[in-house]
C-alpha cells in the first residue's frame, strides 16, 4: 500500500453559510473562516474542506454554480479567497474545495445560452429532450422530489435536472464540457488550491436510451439507473490524465449508487480516477421504501458489517474515507448515537470510531463539540430545499406538513445546517445579525467557549484522539478485523501491522456490558471515562483503545 499524506490526514468539513459571519449580515463568509484558522489548526486537522464558495443565485445553498471562478458575493471577494488560502498554507493546512459539475446553475451563461435556440452552440452543453404523448421525455424522479425534467417554453423541449429545476445537467457526453471541466479544475489549482470533492460525480454519465424507472426504491433506481453510467471511468480516466495526475492534489467523489461492487473502479490505485470516494452504505441505511422521508431505526449489525465489508474491499487495492455526518445528513450523534443523558459520552465514543478505522478520517464541524440535531415548532423555520420539497408534496396530498415535522427531526438536512455554536452568548456567536437559520436553543450547554475550558470536554477529546492517530500510523494503514461481529451493543476490531496490535471496544448502548474479547496482554491507551479501567465491563457509551502486547 502506497504511503501518502492525503492518507494520513484528518480533514474538517466547513459548510460556510453556517460557520463564522464576519460582517453580521446573518450569513457565514470566508473572512468568518479565516478568523477561526487557529481553532481548527487548534484540532490537529491537515485539510480543510470548503463546501462551494462560487458565485451562486443559492437555490441549494451554493451547489447550482452560475461563475466557477468568482466567489459569492454574500462569501466575500477573490481576494478574501485568496487570504484564506494562504492562512491555511501559513498553517501548514490545505485546502480542499467542492467541483459541482454534474450540473450547474440555470443562471450560468452557458444554459442562458443553451436555452435560447435548438442550435445554440451551447445547446448540447446540457441535456435536451422533446416531450412524449404531451408530456415528459420518461417518467424520471428526482432527488429532491418531482420530475427530473423541466419543460422550456422558448424552444418547446424539456432539460433534465436531477435535482432542483435551477440546477440543469451538464451534458458530459459533449468533449467541449469535459474541456471547461478540466480548465475550471486547473484554474484553481493553479491559485494552489490542494484538491477537490467532487458532488455526484458517480451521476455524470447518463445511460443514453433514457429508459423507464427501474425498481421500486429510489436507491435502487440510483445505484441501477442513474450512477455508474456507461461512460463515467473514461471521463474521470480523461480528467485524471489531462489536469489531476499533473498535481500533488487529492481527490474525493461523492458517490450516490457507488456500492461494494463499484468501488475499486473509481478508487482502485491502478485505475487513475480518484483517490477515495464518500459510498453512502451506511448514511442511506436507515431510509425506506419511500426515501429520506421514511425513517427507519439503526439496524447496528448491519452498520458494522458495511464498515468491515468495504475495508475488506478495499484493503490492499484502494483507499476509503472515514465519515458520520457531513452537511446533507443529521447530526451523526442524534443519528448513531444518543443526544440524550450520555451524549459526551456517546460523541467520545463517535469519535475514537473515526479516529481507529482505517481510510482517511472527515470531521463536519460542529461534531467536535457534540453539536445534535434541531427541532423547529414552525415548517417556515426550514431553509432545505428538500425538506421544503417533501412539505409542498404534503400539502398537494392535503396532509399538515405539522403532522410530519418528527420525519424532518429525525432525518432533515437542516439540522446539520444551524449556526455553529461558539458561545452560549447571543446566536451563539455567530452573528450579531439575524442569523440566516435559528440557532440551536441548546447552544448554552453545547459550545466551543464553554469546552475549551473544559479539560474533560469532547472537543478536548477529538484534539487528543487525532493525535493519538497522529502518533500510532498502525490506525491508519494497519490490518483491520472485526471481532465478535453479532454481538448486539459492541463494536470491537483489531487494528494491527509489524510494529503494534490495537484492540477498539465500543459500547453502543445505554447499558452495561461485560465483553471478553479473548485477548490477553491489553493495556489501556485511550478512553472517554476519566475513571476507566482495563478490565472489559463496559458502561454506557463506553469506547477504550488498548495496545495488545503479547
């Protein structure tokens, strides 16, 4: 296995609308950012990944781009990017930003363009289809609800957007597309920007008969209909060779579709794609039949299995990345855990997990300090536009959104999305604005201020769990195995290589348990009780790390 530092890293995830403001207009910016560089320094990260930051009419939150190389008014100038860039260089971090190029903004100049005439130039920049029987080009649904096609009165043809209708599809079939891709790639690794995550990038190649739905459960129809298209390693083959392979850089696909059986084609180290990808195995577990809107409780068999199922994959032949929550998914300890009486506990124990598997471990911020999920009393409280989607869809159903709010607690993409919590003070610190989404009320008991004066706190425990990793590189490139993989409430692997032996013991339950691994020679390196002891009775929401030294 090929040692690199984009292996060796932490990286901490920054959804800027909702981390820092700096001029209290209610919204987060990059000056914001730049204020807080010594925090995150502060944790041990290596790099910073910085959800879109590009010129945008912000139909969802920044990811409908209208100018791949301008910044967003409401962020701040080229020249505050610019600062923010070299602080985190100063700092010895990088910066890692997000490609959305499976479509762009309706309001970019190329769609502006593509829209005006069926022999436009920059027609066959998109996907254009005429109607059928009056109607649609297939009976295609999107991710955030309704049709995936749009119809355009001026040409009287309809375009096909996977998500909103202000986000067409860019048509990769057309080389002149794949071409600006990979300029807008280099123009900012040209600025030294240090890599990308790439948003749905397992969608960019459509199958082109445009068949009907397949399947009944929209991850089905994801994995088989709309991923892993035909033509998707040759164009990411394309980008590697013409712009990615040219830099020191790394590379992250979002990877909707992407399961065990595609994984090695997008990351394995002899295919020059990508470096790892985001696989949603275990984030879409819990959805239904009927999507994100019909949650399912945690089956925790099944949680563990995806873990050891892809470094089993992947072990030896490619690399994976480490995650519980980011910015489309709830709070990973209201979600995996518990946000109850034991969540420092439980957000600990989160913790030591990321930090102990192997594959590159991602930090969404907020998660350092045991941030949880949101409830809002009103619907008009919600800002995501695919919860406001689901509201609408109730409402044409004659439902009271109401009815449904404890759907939107459990699963909502908004209670990743609250301000960040620094202070118990006014909006927490935020802002000293109308902050652009309500601040968790719960933002007096949970806040960076308060933890940092707190030896015991979970934002003292994630500095000292990524050094741990730092110190001990048996965490990141050792053999991994599960043991005793069906017990109902523990979670234990060994991570082992030539210089040491870990044991990982997890209790991922409100009670306590006697667990006997049947290992001997265990001495305790790491722990989230300040009182524990060696022996194996585990409390509530405990998590050790031994070294095993027979």
């Amino acid at each position: 296995m090929t040692k690199t530092w984009w292996k060796e890293s932490v990286v901490y995830q920054i959804y800027p609308r909702s981390f820092k403001d700096s001029d209290n207009d209610g919204l987060g910016d990059i000056p914001g950012v730049i204020e807080k560089l010594d925090y995150i320094q502060s944790l041990g990260i290596d790099v910073i990944w910085l959800c879109p930051v590009y010129k945008s009419p912000n139909d969802d939150n920044g990811y409908d781009i209208a100018d791949y190389r301008n910044i967003m008014d409401e962020f701040g100038t080229m020249d505050d990017f610019d600062r923010l860039l070299e602080g985190i260089h100063a700092r010895g971090m990088k910066l890692v930003m997000d490609l959305v190029v499976n479509h762009s903004s309706d309001e970019h100049k190329w769609f502006e363009a593509s829209r005006k005439s069926k022999d436009n130039p920059y027609r066959d920049y998109y996907i254009w289809k005429p109607g059928v029987n009056g109607g649609p080009p297939n009976d295609w649904q999107g991710f955030f609800g309704g049709s995936t096609w749009e119809y355009d009165e001026q040409t009287e043809e309809y375009y096909l957007h996977m998500f909103t209708v202000k986000q067409p599809d860019l048509n990769w079939e057309n080389p002149k597309v794949r071409k600006e891709v990979q300029e807008i790639v280099r123009y900012w690794f040209e600025k030294g920007v240090d890599g990308f995550r790439m948003d749905v990038i397992s969608l960019i190649s459509k199958r082109p008969e445009y068949a009907k739905l397949i399947g009944e459960r929209f991850d089905e129809v994801v994995t088989n209909q709309f991923a892993n298209g035909p033509r998707v390693h040759e164009f990411l083959q394309e980008l590697n060779k013409e712009v990615l392979s040219q830099y020191d850089i790394m590379t992250v696909g979002e990877g909707p579709g992407i399961t065990l059986e595609h994984g090695l084609d997008y990351v394995g180290e002899d295919r020059n794609e990508l470096n790892m990808v985001f696989h949603f195995d275990h984030m879409f577990m819990n959805m239904g039949d009927g999507g994100r809107f019909d949650p399912l409780p945690i089956d925790f068999q099944e949680f563990k299995d995806v873990f050891t199922r892809w470094d089993e994959k992947l072990k030896g032949k490619g690399w994976g990345s480490i995650f519980l929550g980011n910015h489309d998914f709830p709070r990973m300890v209201s979600r995996f855990a518990t946000d109850g009486p034991y969540r420092e506990k439980a957000s600990k124990l989160l913790s030591t997990l990321l930090m102990t598997l192997r594959g590159t471990p991602y930090i969404y911020q907020g998660d350092e300090i045991g941030m949880t999920n949101i409830a809002f009393e009103d619907p008009n409280d919600y800002k995501d536009v695919e919860t406001l989607n689901f509201f609408k869809a109730l409402e044409a159903d004659g439902k009271d959104p109401k009815d449904h709010l404890g759907k939107v607690y459990e699963i909502g993409r908004d209670n990743a999305r609250t301000p960040m919590q620094w202070s118990d003070g006014k909006n927490a610190g935020f802002t000293e604005g109308q902050p652009w989404i309500k601040v968790n009320p719960n933002h007096t008991d949970i806040n960076v201020e308060d933890q940092e004066r707190n030896t015991e706190s979970i934002l003292n425990f994630y500095r000292k769990m990524i050094q741990f990793r730092k110190d001990n590189p048996t965490l990141v490139y050792g053999d991994y195995e599960s043991i005793q993989n069906e017990h109902p409430q523990i979670y234990a692997y060994r991570r082992w290589d030539e210089v040491n032996e870990f044991l990982v013991v997890l209790n991922f339950s409100d009670q306590e348990v006697d667990f006997d691994p049947i290992i001997t020679g265990l001495e305790l390196l790491a722990y989230n009780y300040t009182d524990a002891t060696e022996d194996l009775l585990m409390r509530p929401w405990e998590a050790k790390v031994f070294r095993v030294n027979d």
